[in-house]
C-alpha cells in the first residue's frame, strides 16, 4: 500500500529531474572555480556555496534513497554514483576555501562582517578559523583529499573481507540456515542454546582464521590515522577526532571511568540472568535469550504509531501534532520488500522531508527503532525549520541524544501503563539491554580504541596477538564473573565496522547517558526541563554540542553527570529483581 511508502516524489517526480539538477549544480561550480577568490568577493562566494550544497545535499538524499527503496535499479544506481562523482567535483571545487579564509587578516574579517547582513557568517567562519593550526597550504589539503580513497582502504577492505568473501558456514537449526554477520544476533536469540553456541563458534572461529588480514587491515587504519594527526599538527589522532566536535577528551576518559564504577551493576544483571533462566553456568552465547520464552508481544505498524505517539506527549502538543503529520505524510518507508535496503535511518536535507527508512516486523525492537529515527527526523525538523541552511546540520555527537530521548521516554510510558507482569519484565529486560548495547558496550569499544591508538602512537606496532590481549583484557573487566569466559570471543575486536570510524562509539554512549538524564526530567514534568530540551532541538550548529548540552541541562565534562544516568540503569537492574523475585 502506497500509505507505508516514503513520498519521494516530493523532492523529485523521477531521475531525468534529479539529473536536470545535476546540470545545474554543475554550473554553479564552474562558478565557484572562476570565482575571483578576494575579501570583496567573498559574499558571492558564500552564495554560490551554499546554492550548490543545498543542491548536492538534496540530491545526495534522493538519489540514495531511491537506491535504498530497490537496490536492484540499474538507473537508481546509475544516479548514485553519478550524484557522488558531483559530490566529489563540488569538494574539489571548495579545496580553496578553508586556506583562503585563514589566509584573511582579523582586520579583514570584522570589516567583511559590518557589510550588509554578513554578520550571519561570523560563527560559521569561527568554526573554521579554529582550525586554522591544523591546515595546511591549499596544494596540501588538495592532495590530501585525493588521497581520501587510499586511506580508506582499510575500512573497504573490512567489509569486503568480513561481508563478501568470507562463509561463516550454515547453522544446524529447523531450517539450516547460512550465518552471516547480518543474522548473527538473530541466532544468539534462539532458544535452542546448541543453535546459538554453534552461531557463537562459527562466527568468531571463522574470524580468527583470518586473524592476521584483520590485524593488518587495522593496524593500518590506526597507523594511517596516526600519521594524518601528525600531519596536520594534532598531538593524537583522539585529539583530532574530538577536535571535530569541540569535544574535550576529558568527556572521553570521564566516560570510561564512570563506567567502571558502576560494573558491579552490570555484573549483578549477568547474575540475575543467570538464575532467571536456571543456568549453573552462563556463557557468552547466552547473555542476549530472551528471560521468558513463552513471552512473543506483537506490536504491529499502527499499533505502534500509537503508542509512540502517545508515550511522546511530554514534549509537547505541537511536537505530537508535527510527529503525526510525519506519519500521514509519508516520511516512513515501513515494511522489508525485496531488493530494499536493510536496517534503519533517518535522511533528509533542508529542502526535503526528513525520511525515515524502515524494516518493521511488528516487534518490540521495531517500535523502538521507528520511535529513535523519528527522534533524529524531529531534531532535523526543528532545525531546519529554526535556521537558515549555514547552521542547519547539528553535529553527530549530539545527534543520538535527540533519537534515544525518543526511545526513554516512550519506554517510561509504557512501563508506567503494563499491566501485565510477564511484559513489564520484558520491557525492563529490553530497556537494560539498551543501556548495555549503548552504554556499556560502546564504553568498552571506546577503552578498545584507546588503549591500541595508544600503543600505536608509543611506536608499537600491533599483531593480531596484541589485539586479542587487549581486547580479552576488557572482556574479563566488563563480563564479570557470572559469564564464562570464551578464548573465541577475544576476536571480537576482528568483526566491528566501528573501529574503522575513528573514536566515533564513545559518542554512542555519551548520547545515551545525555538522553536518560534528559529524558527522566522531561517525564517527571519539570516545565523548564522541556523549555531547555526543546531549544536544544532547535539550535542547529549555532553552538558546540558540548555547549548544546548545557544549554539542554547536562553537564558532559562533570563526571556526575554520567554517573545520574548509570544511577537509572542501577535502579532498572534494582527494580527487575524484584519483579523476578516477586
């Protein structure tokens, strides 16, 4: 039915219209190279940038969004690769830029902001200049662009390895099934633990026979990160990274100690799960079954708008109003169809809806999902909708905050409102495993990250020998001693895309903190809660995330702050114990 398909007609009625605009924006461009590059220029610039980001961006969007609908269109493809090879051009043809506006004097610059309405450009440039001590001449920061593929390798090397050339072999169940790193975590579901200890050894026994080419692919994109951070005068490659954001790496290592304070609450949940579910022994393969097999709650499609909408009433009447104009407007692509895309997101630009992506089964995870990607696509609404396109695009580190935000305070709806012992367990359990997945795991990815970059930049050069030490070392401190411990497991380091991402998990974690603490104020009614939750959703880039936070009500570089969060996971821990008890 057309009603549960994203409407992206709206942005363009077919290809030939998106490659009209292709033209265009290939016009601009041309532009921008014969541009005079001069102070007294600098305006028409800045509107020639912005007309073809707008463009590209918008195409960005609609291109790969047709592809994601049916991968099996050659035109759909055809238009993607056509819109990244625009991207690229567009790119190449701002390289200029960054150098010429450091280049500028102060004098300059306050003079170029007195003109007219430039005063817009300001924070814009300021975000800009600070950068000015890690840029490099604009022949530099050309060649290091077009070297952008080749340091890359690393990471396509990883999912060719890891998604197309490696059989994980096929899984004795009713249906025998192939394992692949896609169904891999449905398996460690089954309730048949010979089914998922099988899962559990084909997965990490076929990565460990490829431990070497996983090491060196790894090392490489440490190593390769390592030397750009020096390149470009950083005193490490975690500096840099957080550079990005404004993101003091005391936020980094306050994480991970608060983290660990609160391990003996994680480890006494592995306990709970142990004896709920009448194991002498708990391995690793376990620690994901469901606690109440005979419990299978539907939550269909509309059912689930339902609720969402319902459980969303704290932040506000207009902000419902607009969530359920989402829903009757198609920006949801709901259900899997052959050739579609997996997974979930949300996508938009400042001249489209912001889009959901979707692959509903009518489950708990499924309304969850739909509830956290329309978090992302409120937080793009407002933003858009609150400033012009220059500080539109909020920064990824608090983008999760806004979509977990979602997902917490419909999760204290619902456990406000179960009536049934049997789904107030399961919702408590899934609520835990969230702040596990999020929270815990994520922190110890980032302790991961950490501790290698660390011994790459004290001259060590890392074997897969090296990676499963360190990676071993950090099972033992986050399972605890009520999960048994797996050689097999230590290879987990071997099988996460997100290390290729570079210091990018720890904001999993963060946002996840940020939004509990947020979230639990919202709900208890605090009316100035909601006023500051609110304009953090409208604020766009105007501010650093850091900063945004504050603005919302949280503190990321107080230690406390974390720990308020870890509290409610301790109290969650607290409470199904006595549910189970009960």
């Amino acid at each position: 039915m057309e009603k549960y398909n994203w409407s992206l007609e709206k942005i363009y009625k077919n290809v030939d219209e998106a490659r009209a605009e292709i033209k265009i924006c290939d016009e601009i461009i041309e532009e921008i190279i014969k541009a005079e590059k001069s102070v007294k220029n600098l305006k028409h610039i800045m509107e020639l940038s912005e007309k073809s980001s707008r463009l590209v961006e918008k195409l960005y969007c609609y291109s790969y969004m047709k592809r994601d609908e049916d991968s099996r269109v050659p035109e759909s493809q055809k238009l993607a690769l056509e819109v990244n090879s625009l991207g690229t051009r567009f790119s190449s043809a701002m390289a200029f830029f960054d150098p010429f506006l450091m280049s500028l004097s102060n004098e300059e610059l306050e003079n170029f902001y007195k003109e007219g309405d430039n005063e817009k450009y300001r924070v814009h440039f300021e975000n800009i200049l600070r950068f000015k001590p890690h840029t490099l001449s604009e022949k530099e920061e050309k060649l290091l662009a077009n070297c952008g593929e080749m340091v890359g390798t690393g990471q396509n090397s990883f999912y060719m390895l890891s998604y197309a050339d490696m059989d994980y072999g096929k899984i004795e169940n009713k249906d025998g099934e192939k394992l692949t790193p896609a169904n891999y975590n449905n398996f460690l579901l089954d309730e048949n633990e010979e089914v998922r200890k099988e899962a559990f050894d084909k997965m990490y026994g076929t990565i460990s026979s490829f431990k070497n080419t996983y090491a060196t692919t790894l090392y490489s994109a440490i190593k390769n990160l390592t030397i750009l951070a020096k390149v470009k005068n950083y005193p490490s490659a975690r500096y840099m990274e957080l550079f990005q954001d404004a993101v003091p790496e005391k936020v980094y290592d306050s994480l991970i100690e608060s983290i660990e304070e609160y391990l003996p609450s994680l480890h006494k949940y592995y306990g709970l799960r142990k004896k709920a579910l009448k194991k002498d022994k708990q391995y690793m393969w376990d620690v994901s079954v469901n606690l109440d097999k005979n419990f299978n709650q539907k939550y269909p499609y509309e059912k689930a708008r339902e609720l969402i909408l319902a459980g969303l009433k704290p932040l506000g009447d207009d902000y419902v109003e607009v969530l359920n104009r989402g829903f009757d407007e198609r920006w949801v692509d709901v259900y899997p169809r052959e050739g579609k895309a997996g997974g979930a997101y949300s996508w938009g630009s400042y001249d489209t809806e912001p889009y959901i992506l979707m692959n509903y089964t009518d489950d708990l995870n499924s309304m969850f999902t739909l509830a956290h990607e329309f978090g992302h696509s409120m937080h793009s609404y407002y933003s858009r909708l609150d400033n012009e396109f220059l500080y539109s695009q909020y920064k990824i580190f608090v983008a999760e905050v806004a979509s977990t935000f979602n997902e917490l305070t419909l999760l204290d709806y619902l456990l406000k409102n179960v009536k049934d012992k049997n789904e107030k367990i399961y919702i408590l359990n899934y609520y835990i495993n969230m702040f596990i997945g999020t929270v815990f795991r994520q922190t110890m990815f980032g302790e991961f990250e950490k501790n290698t970059h660390l011994e790459v930049e004290a001259g060590n050069a890392l074997t897969a020998d090296d990676f499963t030490r360190i990676m071993g070392k950090l099972n033992d401190k986050y399972y605890g001693e009520n999960v048994e411990r797996s050689d097999l497991a230590d290879y987990l380091w071997a099988r996460i895309p997100h290390f290729y991402n570079n210091f990018y998990v720890y904001k999993y974690a963060t946002s996840f903190c940020a939004a509990s603490f947020l979230s639990n104020r919202v709900v208890s009614g605090d009316k100035e809660a909601l006023k500051s939750y609110r304009n953090f959703l409208k604020d766009g880039c105007r501010h650093h995330p850091i900063d945004q936070l504050r603005m919302a009500g949280i503190d990321m570089e107080d230690k406390n702050s974390i720990a308020k969060a870890l509290e409610i996971f301790k109290g969650l821990v607290d409470e199904l114990e006595k549910e189970l008890e009960a």
